[in-house]
C-alpha cells in the first residue's frame, strides 16, 4: 500500500488575487507596505482614538532597497488609510511633503497624530524579520504609554500576511481544485474546457459571472490606461539614476507625429501593413511605457507584480491590434494568464526578495506565454508548454536594480519578457505538445530549486550585479 503522504493543498487563489490594481514602483515594497499600513490601523479599531505616535521599522530587502522603491512613501500613505486603487496618484507628492513639513499624520484619514517621517520610519539594515525578507513592524503609542505592535511580511505581488497568519485563509469549495498544473491540465481534459473556462468556473464559486466580466474589464482598462498615459508621458524619471523615459518618442516615431491629445490612439495604428520590426517596436513600447509609470509612483496592474507590470500588457494589446482579439478573447486571455500565476505562487514565488527577477519577468513571461497560447488557437497542454518555455528562458536571473529604484535593468527587462512570451507562444503551437520534454510543474520546481541557491545578494538587495559594477555619483533618495 502505498504510504506516500499526501501534500495539503494549498489556499485557493482568484484572478483578482493575482491581478491587482495598484501604485508603482513595486508590489512588495510599495503596495505590500502600503496594504500593511492600511491592515494596522483597522487592527487597532477604536484604540485609533487614543494613539499619540506611531514608529515603522522595515527590515531585510525592505530596508535596503526600500527608499527607492518608495517604502517610506508607501507606509506613509497606508497610515493616511488612503486606498492604493483609487487614490489619485497625481497628489502623492503633496501629501508626502505635508506630512514632512507639518511633521503631523492623520491616521486613518481622521485622527491626527505627532509624525515625523525621519525619526519614525527606521530602515533596520542590517537586520531581517524570520519569516521572509520583507518584513515590517508598526508600533503605536497610546495616550496612556502602552503600546500596539504588529508584525507584517509583503511576501510579493502586493500580498500581505500579518505574523502568524495563513496566506489567502479563503476555502471557497472550488469545482476545479488547482495546485499544479498536471491538475489544471486533468481539468481541462475531463471537462473539455480551455484553461481560461476551468478558471472561469472557479472563478464563479465566488461572484457572479457579470462581476467577473466586470473585474476583468476593469482589469483591461487599467492596464490600456497606463500605457496611454505612458505613452503620453516626455521626461525623466524620479529617483536621481536620470533615466529618460522613452515610450512617448517610440509612439511619435511610429506614428510619424505628435498622438492625439484625446482618446485611443490604437486606433491610428495601422496594424494591416505593420511589418515585422515595427510590430516589435510597439511591442516594445507598450511594455515600456507601462514601467516609466510604474517607476513614476503610476497606477499599474501587478501582474504578477509591478517591476513585471508591462510584459502582460504589452502581449495583450499584440494580441489585440497584432492578433485581432475581440473583448471575449482578452478576458479569456487574462484568466489563463492568472492561472499560470497562481501555480508559480503555489508551487515557488512570485516575490524578488526570494526569487530574483525569474520570479518576476520570469513568471510574467510565462503567464502571458500560456494566455497568447490558448489565444490563437492552443490546446491546454501547448498552453502549458509555452509557459515552460517561457520560464525555461528565464531561469536564474538575478534581480539587481541600481540603486535599488525599479528602473536599470528592470524597465528594459519588460520589453524582452514580453517578446519572450510571444516567442514561447508561437513555438508551442507550431508542435505537437507531446513531443515536450519538460513539464511546466518541473521547471517551477527548478525555478524555485534555483532561486533557494541564489546568493542573497541577487534577491532585490542592490548588493550584487549591476547594483554594484555601476557607479552612482548622486545622493540616496
């Protein structure tokens, strides 16, 4: 008999869990932090009224990497109460500066608190929480001297788990139950469904189909939002590195002038005589405007996290204008894309901070490889291969920003994940998917196998690669 113990399965996931809306720079050092200051101030309900002051300690990648990729900023605006999806971002900077001028915070928006951001934000470098590398603590005084402490871990794509606490503690009965993608694939066989239907089915034990056709456009929109925005977008970008942002003149070369002031520019391209160079070039543009705003504090869509923000938008809309997909077809393409996320967040990670970048563009890659897939035509499994190829193209890349903003090499890295994942796609469609010879479950176990030997200083410290080989000569932000 066979004795093998069975593995627990692991907390169901939904497309919205995987794809957020959100603030760049980054899903676990901004939004993460951002949700955990927000977290801690409901967790003190109505003892709010009685706080005094409240000090932040960050820890591991946190602190290290933290001021560039806006952590400070981050908890600062969580503590406000201020909501990451709707918060207009184009006030960030005056309420940052308020709080520093004034050295006064109203918590929760309502209770007005002492806060002096430099003597109450602590970067503890040289110390690291237990449980992941990304941990946080909020300490509250009250007006009677006691105080409140909880301990938070962003664990990457903007999830956040308090100390002691199960990640996604929602059991929903899913009819589809996926922890890998042998499984995923089982489903799609005994159902005679696509990947993006299995989903979809899971997807419906939780909400209506409308509302799910509703997130997913919303989803769309946002993505489509930050594009324009990024393609409108002339200057540098902050944080000192003096990157200039590219995406506005790649869409005026293309276009041979100025866009338009209003509306959709798609529709002035002219995708039907578009050749090969110039479908890559707005491939490459659309990934490139979407991270000049997320490096900008911009509203993305983590997908599966903001320093991989552009590689899923950039092959949507190829698909879109290049492949001609109907809405239907992008909705059908998100759920997919999700899935393929979820399983690398089971079965490996999808944060930086433990995985470096393969965890990032790497599974971007992936999951825009399998949705494309399954969108011009793909069976489940050739779906799945071309995930696998995806990933296998990605594995062992180090994540080592400069100066630890999300900008050198992380911007340009979007552009190559997306033409990867469209590379993928047509390879595993152009073959018989049994002639794979790696299954998309075996290179997630080897990208998590590699990213537990990577040195740490290749995991979002800016202590090894290029954070180190290239000089620097301003001062920290």
């Amino acid at each position: 008999m066979d004795q093998t113990p069975v593995a627990p399965r692991q907390p169901p996931l939904s497309v919205f869990d995987m794809l957020k809306v959100g603030v760049g720079p980054s899903s676990s050092h901004t939004l993460g932090p951002w949700r955990a200051g927000q977290r801690f101030v409901e967790s003190l309900g109505p003892e709010m009224q009685d706080v005094t002051g409240v000090q932040v300690d960050l820890y591991g990648s946190l602190a290290k990497t933290g001021r560039g990729h806006g952590t400070d900023i981050a908890v600062q605006m969580g503590l406000t109460g201020a909501d990451p999806e709707t918060f207009p971002t184009e006030d960030l900077p005056a309420v940052i500066a308020r709080i520093k001028s004034d050295c006064s915070l109203d918590l929760g928006g309502e209770q007005a608190i002492a806060f002096d951001p430099a003597a109450a934000i602590h970067f503890r470098r040289d110390e690291q929480l237990p449980a992941h590398p990304n941990g946080l603590r909020f300490t509250a005084t009250l007006s009677d001297g006691s105080t409140r402490c909880e301990t938070y871990y962003s664990v990457g794509g903007g999830f956040v788990v308090c100390d002691g606490e199960q990640e996604c503690a929602d059991v929903a009965s899913l009819p589809y139950p996926i922890d890998t993608a042998a499984e995923l694939i089982a489903h799609c066989d005994a159902a005679s469904l696509p990947i993006s239907g299995v989903v979809l089915q899971n997807e419906l034990a939780w909400r209506s189909e409308a509302d799910v056709e509703a997130g997913l456009d919303r989803i769309e929109r946002t993505m489509v939002e930050c594009v324009l925005r990024g393609c409108r977008a002339h200057g540098v970008l902050p944080g000192g590195l003096g990157v200039k942002r590219r995406a506005a003149d790649t869409a005026e070369r293309l276009l041979g002038g100025a866009l338009p002031e209003h509306g959709d520019f798609f529709d002035t391209i002219d995708t039907a005589s578009a050749n090969f160079q110039t479908v890559l070039d707005w491939v490459g543009c659309f990934a490139l405007a979407v991270n000049e705003e997320n490096a900008a504090f911009g509203r993305v869509v983590t997908a599966p996290t903001n320093g991989a923000a552009g590689v899923i938008p950039a092959v949507l809309l190829y698909y879109r204008l290049f492949c001609g997909a109907d809405q239907n077809a992008r909705r059908r393409f998100l759920l997919t894309a999700a899935e393929i996320g979820c399983l690398f967040k089971k079965n490996a990670t999808i944060s930086a901070a433990l995985g470096g970048c393969q965890a990032e563009i790497g599974v971007s890659s992936a999951m825009a490889a399998a949705a494309l897939a399954e969108g011009l035509g793909g069976t489940p499994r050739q779906a799945a291969a071309a995930a696998e190829i995806a990933m296998e193209h990605h594995l062992g890349m180090t994540c080592d920003p400069i100066r630890g903003l999300v900008q050198i090499p992380c911007i340009e890295r979007n552009v190559f994940g997306a033409v990867k994942a469209i590379t993928a796609a047509r390879l595993a469609i152009g073959r018989d998917a049994a002639d794979a010879r790696v299954p998309l479950d075996a290179v997630i176990r080897t990208m998590w196998d590699t990213a537990r030997d990577m040195s740490d200083k290749y995991k979002e410290t800016s202590e090894g690669g290029l954070a180190v080989q290239i000089p620097v000569n301003v001062s920290e932000c």
